[in-house]
C-alpha cells in the first residue's frame, strides 16, 4: 500500500510524462555487518 500511495502521490506532478515509482526502502535492513551503506 505504501508504493501506491508513493506513486499516486508523484502522479501529480509528472504532467501526463511517464514514469515508475519504485519503492526501495524495504533494502534498508539492519544487520549485523557494518559497511558503508549500512542502515545509521
């Protein structure tokens, strides 16, 4: 529902251009290895 709402949301600012909205924040997990794109 969240990536719905996200794409409803930027539907009303492209003028009728297409686009994809893709929802990527589920990528942010914490674990415990530490790197540099790590979750702060």
């Amino acid at each position: 529902m969240g990536a719905s709402n996200g794409a409803a949301f930027l539907q009303e600012f492209v003028n009728g251009l297409p686009f994809i909205h893709c929802d990527i924040a589920g990528t942010a997990a914490k674990s415990k290895t530490k790197r540099g794109t790590g979750v702060m």
